[in-house]
C-alpha cells in the first residue's frame, strides 16, 4: 500500500512531463491529437493524487507508524477527527495536499473547456498550471516526499501538536490553501493571454468565479487563524501581526485590489497592466507566504521547523517572476493600444484607483514589516523585531482611508460627478453619520482614530441602504411591482453588484469588530481563592473550586469560575491547563460571548492551598468580526451563482479560433 503511494506521485510527476510535452508540440505543430493527450494526461495526475492522499489518510486513521510523517503527527490515541487532519499537519502532508487540489482545479478546467469550441487558450492556459503541478510533484516525489519509511517503526506515534488539537484545525488551513491554490487558475489565465498576444478581458471574464472563489477561501483562511489563535492561544487577540498572518494578509490585499480594478477594465478598458501585475503579485505573494512558513528563516508560532524547501520555493519564486515581467513587458506597447485616461479627480474610476494604491499601499508596509528583521540581521548581523505597534501605526490611517473610498464609491458617478449630483447622493449618508457622533460620544468613544473608524462605517451601511432603497425604487416606479417584489427582482437580475454590496457590509462588521476590541480591549489580572469574588467593569466573578481530570491524552486543571452580568447569573466558566503526554503543554480559555462582547478568562497559575492566577479579558463587540465573516461568504456566493445566460454573439476572434480548431482536429 504504500509502495502504491509512492508509485502513484511518481507516476504524477512522470505524466506532468508528458503534458508538458503533448502541450507544446500540440501548441507548436496545431495538432489537436497532442493537445487531446495532454488533456487525458491532466486526469491521469489527478487520478494518481487522488490515490496518494487517500493511502496517506488511510495510513493516518489506521495507526500506519512505518511512515515517518504519520508517526511524527499521530498516535493511536489521537481522536479519528484529528488523526485525518493529520494529512495537513505537517509540511510532506500540507504539500501533497497543495499538489492535489492543484491537481482538482486543474482537472475542473480541463473540463469546463476541453469540448468548447472557442477553448483555443486552454492549452496555453495547462502550460502554466502544469508547470507549477510539475514544480509541487517534483517536491513531493523526491524533496520531502510523504511515504518516507523509518528503519525502525515505534510502536505509537509522537502525537499531534497541542495547538493543532482544535476545530480551527479542521477549517484553517484547507481554506487558506484553496485560496492560496485558486489564485493559480487567473494566474495561468493572464500568464496565456500574455503568451497568445490575445490582450483583450476575456481571460478576467473567464477567471471571475475562480477569483471569486479564490478571494472569499483566502480571507475564511485569514479568519478561522485568527479564530483559531483566539481560541487556543491564550492571549486573548486575534492578530498579532505575526509574519506568518502577514504572508496570507498579504496576497489578499492584492487580490482585493486586482477584484476592484478589473470592473474598470471590463467597463472601460483601462488597467490591463495593472491588472496583469496585480494577478502576478498575488500569485506570487502567495508563494511568497509558502517560503516564509516553510524556510524557518522567521520565528514564528505558525511557520514549520527549519527546512532547505523554503528556498526551492524561493527559487521558484523568482522564476515566476521572472516569466511575468518578462511577457508583460514583451507585450507592454500592445498593452498600451487605446488605452483610455481616467478623466475626473471625483470619479467611480478614479476612487477605484485610488482603492487599489491604498491596498498596495498596506500590501508594502506588512512586506516590508515582515522581512525588515532578515535585511537588518543580514546587513548589521543583528535581527532587529518589527512588532505591532509598526503595523498599526502605518496601517490603521491607510485602513481608514480605504473605508472612506468604500463609502463614496458608489455614490460617484462613472467619468464624471457634478458638484449637485455630489451634493445630493451625499446629503442622506453624511446626515446619518453627522448624527452618529454625539451617539458615539456618549458611549464613551472620543478617540480620532476609534470615531472616524465607526463614523465611517455608518456611511457605508448608509450608502449601501440607499442602492438598494433606489434601485428597488426604480423596479416599483417602472415596472408597477410591489416593493418586495420589486426588491428581489433588483437583487436576482443584478446579482453581482449586490452581492459585492452585501460583501462591503459584511466587511464593514470585520472592521468594526477589529477596531472594537483593538482599541477598547480591557485586560486585568487577579490572585484569587476559593471563594473569593472580583468585579471587573460590570461583570462579577466568584471563584468556586480547583479539580485535576483526566482525559484520553492529557491531565488537565482547570479552574470553576461563576459570573455574574450586571447583577445577574450568567453561567460558568472553565479555563484549564492541558498537560499532554507526548507533547508541551497548552492553556485552554474560557469565553462567555455576546453580540456586545467576550468575556475571556485564562487560568495563569495555581498554589497548592488551592489559589489561583486568573487573567480576565473583556473584547468589545469582537463577534461582529464572525459575523461579518458570515456576511462576506453570503455576499460572494450570492454574487457568482450562475444566472440564465442570454445566447451571445460570437465576434470575429471567436469565429476564426473555431476554424482554427477544426483544421486541428480539435474539436
């Protein structure tokens, strides 16, 4: 069996070759016999992953310690639920898992466009998704492969990391990877128009639900880590700018700037340089992100041990840049062709851009941020710490300023806005957050940054009320529906507007949640006994007994605590200590949540007349960050479910690519 898993990503690497191979005399000759190859052969390296990752989950759930990798991230005890998170453990196991979804969205390509008639682009499109599949076998085949057997097996495994011991486990890292993975499909799409010469948006269009897809499991990743550190952590946050959250940060702001810049391409035809380098950085800050994780070179809770593939990736890295500079600029003039100027200071495409040099603006400053430490050490031989006052000092105004442009955005018009048209579209939403201020006086928030931040977002809400109170206003006006009916007409015949209005609200509630607990977060310690009770702003926590347990792979202490809210009984809390025992130990929080905030216990340390140290922890409206999460998914998903698409005219390019294909046999 695990011969056969050995066999099977060696057989993968060996048909990569091959379609490689069938793809280029295909592309060169125009012979679709090739081309048909290369396409069996696409679904022949999807097969034979399939075929590892299932061995390797089997070899997890049934205790398979003769594999090193499985015996370094399992144990006999280790609950069924764990054990098959096993398969992205560790970095053998998170690679193939890379390698294989690669291999399934490569597979689904294949097939959305083999049979067209119009697919002309798809070989050119497997050219570079088989590059970077044949880059991730040859990682997984001969560099850290998988089904590495130890000479002598132990007889239980050393266990899975405590840390990694959470439902966070389950959910983190495969929607951080297929965000990571999906970026590769627009990226092969851009990388052959440039190799075509066929310059127009077509590839945007194609791309639009993969980048979709691919935005909204990038930032799930980024919340469920930071769901995960809140829950498991014990320290009461859910970013710390570590380098590690900052190299998945990073790709997504450039993918959010490459989301927004292409409505301006498609609408106008302007950016497409822009927005070629905008899918090529994403892409390669994505690898970027792998190099960091995997190279050891920055300490970091999340980042993997010290490793010689972080520099394959590295290297990788700069052969992907490489390519892509090399054929934007080869095809830099074409590029330029009836390129149209943005033509008004206030204007729709004018906040565009400005959104996108404020998102590459934060994109730089984390980058710079994160390997600030390694330029330092390797220039002065000191490493020198960039910690979260750097990131919060130079994002937060940038942060403020990208909620501004969320919120006038859409009341500007395209080309142009008159000054009356301002004037008007501005009226309702200004007045709405005016009157928000003496209302965030009085709850206590006086602070510049904290009221522009809340202020801001009650102009967004607004702003985004009044497009759907318009639009169902015009439905009711023209068509004489009622306004329900009127209303879910709007939203089902314009799904894709908005929807990225729904997305823009649940990012508001991100925003606000963050802010909340960023700048209002209350953090107290307490030596208590038995007995003893503590008031903490409105809270009143009573600390009722000490007890030691034992579970299926650890000894815990974990402390009964009673709270009580504003007089009343509120339940019971249980912070604990987990001694594992093949494993460090690791803190477990308490947390009582409401829509207005989180109460977050951490039991420090314990005497043995029975005292404790008990860190209390209030974060103001943090579950706000949940639910915008909740809000952004709904708001993606209902922006690219298919629709009923209206037959289209086919143009000169799609008529002569249709020859082209039947003088090749491709059809």
């Amino acid at each position: 069996m695990i011969d056969f898993g050995k066999y099977s990503l060696l057989f993968s690497f060996i048909l990569s070759i091959l379609v490689l191979m069938g793809l280029s005399v295909g592309i060169k000759k125009r012979d679709g016999r090739f081309i048909d190859m290369a396409y069996r052969g696409v679904k022949g390296i999807f097969f034979f992953l399939t075929i590892a990752v299932g061995i390797l989950v089997y070899a997890f759930i049934t205790n398979d310690f003769r594999i090193e990798y499985v015996a370094s991230y399992s144990e006999k005890s280790l609950p069924v639920f764990y054990k098959v998170t096993g398969l992205w453990a560790g970095q053998k196991g998170s690679l193939l898992f890379w390698a294989w979804l690669l291999s399934v969205f490569t597979f689904i390509t294949v097939r959305r466009d083999e049979r067209r008639a119009n697919s002309v682009f798809l070989p050119y499109v497997l050219v570079f998704l088989n590059l970077t599949m044949m880059f991730f076998l040859a990682l997984v085949s001969f560099v850290t492969p998988p089904f590495e057997m130890l000479a002598r097996f132990p007889a239980d495994g050393n266990g899975l990391n405590p840390l990694l011991q959470n439902p966070g486990m389950v959910f983190h890292p495969p929607t951080l990877y297929l965000g990571y993975v999906g970026f590769t499909v627009p990226f092969a799409f851009a990388m052959a128009a440039l190799a075509m010469g066929d310059l127009g948006d077509w590839w945007i269009k194609k791309t639009r639900a993969w980048t979709l897809f691919s935005w909204v499991f990038l930032t799930l990743g980024i919340i469920f880590g930071g769901w995960w550190a809140y829950k498991e952590l014990g320290w009461g946050g859910v970013w710390g700018w570590d380098p590690v959250e900052n190299s998945s940060f990073m790709p997504w702001l450039t993918a959010t700037a490459f989301l927004h810049s292409v409505i301006i391409q498609e609408r106008r035809g302007m950016l497409k340089i822009w927005n070629l380098s905008l899918i090529l950085l994403t892409f390669a800050l994505s690898i970027f992100g792998t190099f960091i994780t995997r190279s050891g070179i920055i300490s970091s809770v999340h980042a993997f041990g010290q490793s010689p593939v972080g520099y394959v990736f590295l290297g990788f890295l700069f052969i992907v840049l490489a390519a892509g500079i090399y054929l934007i600029k080869t095809r830099y003039e074409k590029l330029k062709e009836k390129n149209p100027r943005i033509e008004a200071f206030l204007c729709r495409e004018s906040s565009f851009l400005y959104n996108n040099i404020i998102l590459v603006g934060i994109c730089f400053a984390t980058f710079w941020g994160t390997i600030f430490p390694l330029i330092s050490e390797a220039v002065k031989g000191v490493k020198i710490s960039v910690g979260p006052p750097f990131f919060n000092t130079i994002n937060s105004p940038l942060f403020l300023l990208l909620l501004i442009l969320m919120a006038i955005c859409p009341l500007l018009g395209w080309r142009k806005t008159s000054a009356k048209g301002m004037l008007k579209n501005f009226l309702i939403p200004f007045s709405l957050m005016a009157v928000s201020l003496p209302l965030l006086y009085m709850a206590g928030i006086r602070e510049f940054m904290p009221v522009f931040f809340f202020s801001f977002s009650v102009f967004v809400i607004a702003t985004v009320a009044r497009e759907f109170y318009l639009g169902t206003k015009a439905g009711v006006k023209n068509s004489g529906r009622n306004w329900m009916s009127s209303f879910m007409n709007l939203v089902l015949r314009n799904r894709r507007r908005y929807g990225g209005f729904v997305v823009h609200i649940g990012m508001v509630f991100i925003i606000l949640g963050l802010a909340g607990y960023g700048y209002y977060q209350y953090k107290v310690d307490f030596n208590l006994k038995k007995g003893q009770e503590v008031t903490v702003k409105h809270y009143r926590l009573k600390y009722i007994d000490l007890a030691s347990f034992e579970k299926w792979n650890y000894e815990a202490v974990g402390s009964l605590i009673e709270v009580y809210r504003s007089g009343k009984f509120a339940g019971t809390l249980r912070p604990e200590k987990r001694f594992y025992k093949k494993q460090e130990p690791s803190t477990e929080v308490a947390i009582l949540s409401s829509l207005a905030e989180d109460l977050y216990l951490i039991l420090g340390s314990w005497n043995s007349d029975g005292s404790i140290t008990l860190t209390v922890v209030i974060n103001p409206i943090i579950s706000w960050l949940w639910i915008g999460t909740g809000v952004v998914l709904f708001g993606t998903v209902w922006a690219i479910l298919p629709r009923r698409r209206r037959e289209e005219e086919v143009d000169i390019l799609e008529k002569d690519v249709i020859l082209y294909l039947r003088g090749t046999g491709a059809e």
